[in-house]
C-alpha cells in the first residue's frame, strides 16, 4: 500500500549522491514505489534536458518539474517530444535589468539564462563548467546582451560567485521588488532567480491537481533553500542529513543524507505502507 501516493524529489544533493549518480538502493526504492502506484516526480533548478537521463535510469513517466517549477514538462522517450504542462517566465525587462545591475556593480558574477530547453551563457567559465560537469549538457555561448535585449523569454536566471558576492547579489536583488522575482539559494554559491509566482511548492500544488491527489497525501524531499516551500507544503516534508542548516529546521523529518540513500529510506519508512 501507498501512504503518499505523488512524491516531489529534489535532485542534486538529494537524489543523486556526491559524484553525482543514484546509488542502487534508491533506483531500486523508486522503481518499487512507482510499481506500487506510486507517481515520483522529479522536481529542480536543473533544466529539462539535465533531467531526461535520470529519469530514463528510473523508468519514469511523469511530468518532470524543471527551473525549480518555472517550466514543468511532459517527455515522450519514444518520440523525442516535449509538452509543456505548465510554465511561467519571467517578465520580459526584468532579465536585461538584472543583467545592467550586475553589470553597474562590477559583480563578478557568472550569469546563466535558461529559455525553454536552452542555456545561454556570454562565455565558459568556471563557474558553468562546473554546472555542465554536473549535469551533463552545455551552454550555448551567445552575448546576454543583445539577446536579453531582444525580449527573449528567460524561465530561469542562475547567478553563480563566491558565497559574498552571492549575499551582495541577494540584497541587491531585495531592493527591487518591482522586479517581482524570487531568488534563492540552491547551494551556498548558486542564487536561482525565477518569476515570483514560481517555487516547487506551486508544482506541487499543481500536479497534487493534475493526479487529483490532496495535499495531505503528497510527500517532498530535499536538502536546498529552494525545496523549503514544497517540503512545508506538503503532506511530509524530508530533508536528507545533508541539507542546509535552514532545511533541517524546519523539515518534519530527516533521513540519512544523499550519499548514503536517504531518498530510499524516505520511500520505504514513509510513503509505502509495510
């Protein structure tokens, strides 16, 4: 039996472990549960691409939730199609404001610009080779400037610096309230930026609709700032022994961190029932 039957999870520092693959115990948990009845629902700031992959290795079929829930995607394996189910960018001045801004604070910030299945950076960097490394697919090189200026649709903004120069760009960014946006930390040195409306709280209230599933009955894991409002949410809300000190505070329950499986150990001791 399943005591949550919709499942939102995090990815990194969550799903996968430190080098960044799913330890066998938690593709196992997930497999088992999805076969219970269960839908597992992939929810991140990664972009839909950067998640294809980890779906295919836990045979999954559900919407994915990408952009921390700013694009929410249905893919078709078979046919290499995407739909959007849902989507919310950000309004059209704010990405060239925020571009300017940093740009006038001489911050020395790596900015990256997600539109639909793109990711659009001025230059390689540290900063997004990291990123890449991490999840598997490229930026496409392309100046910020002009193309921001052109009204591109931006879903998602990812500010990559120093952990200070992270805290400066934040409070920056909360002296602009017209901007009407919501920044996030995912890791001490990534600041998510999406529409205001956004979070993966609203996903989840969305899809909890969309399986005709209460709220009582969903269950969220995570480990970042930007999980906070889907695990407080949510029926259950988990953080893995990794999480930001933020999240192990105000989680309902904590289990072991994402190296060793927490995920797993989510799935067996609280959404099926033994």
């Amino acid at each position: 039996m399943i005591k949550y039957p919709l499942v939102l999870s995090d990815i990194d520092g969550t799903l996968v472990d430190d080098n960044g693959a799913i330890p066998d115990h938690v593709v196992q948990a997930v497999q088992a549960y999805s076969q219970a009845g269960g839908h597992f629902v992939l929810a991140s700031a990664r972009p839909p691409l950067a998640m294809v992959d980890i779906a295919r290795q836990l045979d999954l079929t559900v919407p994915l939730v990408t952009l921390n829930g700013s694009l929410i995607v249905t893919y078709d394996p078979h046919a290499g199609s995407w739909d959007i189910l849902a989507e919310q960018p950000l309004y059209s001045r704010v990405p060239i404001q925020l571009y300017q801004t940093i740009v006038t604070h001489q911050l020395p910030v790596s900015l990256n610009i997600y539109s639909g299945l793109a990711w659009i950076a001025n230059q390689h960097d540290q900063w997004n080779d990291q990123e890449a490394a991490i999840t598997g697919t490229w930026p496409l090189i392309k100046p910020l400037a002009q193309r921001l200026a052109t009204g591109l649709t931006v879903h998602k903004m990812l500010a990559m610096a120093a952990p200070t120069v992270i805290d400066e760009l934040t409070a920056i960014i909360a002296a602009h309230p017209e901007w009407y946006v919501n920044a996030s930390r995912s890791k001490d040195t990534y600041l998510e930026i999406s529409d205001a409306s956004v979070s993966k709280q609203s996903a989840l209230h969305l899809l909890a609709d969309h399986f005709n599933i209460s709220l009582a009955q969903t269950m969220a894991i995570g480990d970042g700032d930007n999980d906070l409002p889907m695990l407080t949410t949510a029926g259950l809300g988990i953080a893995t022994g990794n999480a930001r000190p933020t999240v192990l505070a105000q989680a309902a329950q904590t289990v072991a961190s994402n190296t060793d499986g927490g995920v797993a150990e989510a799935l067996n001791d609280y959404a099926l029932v033994h």
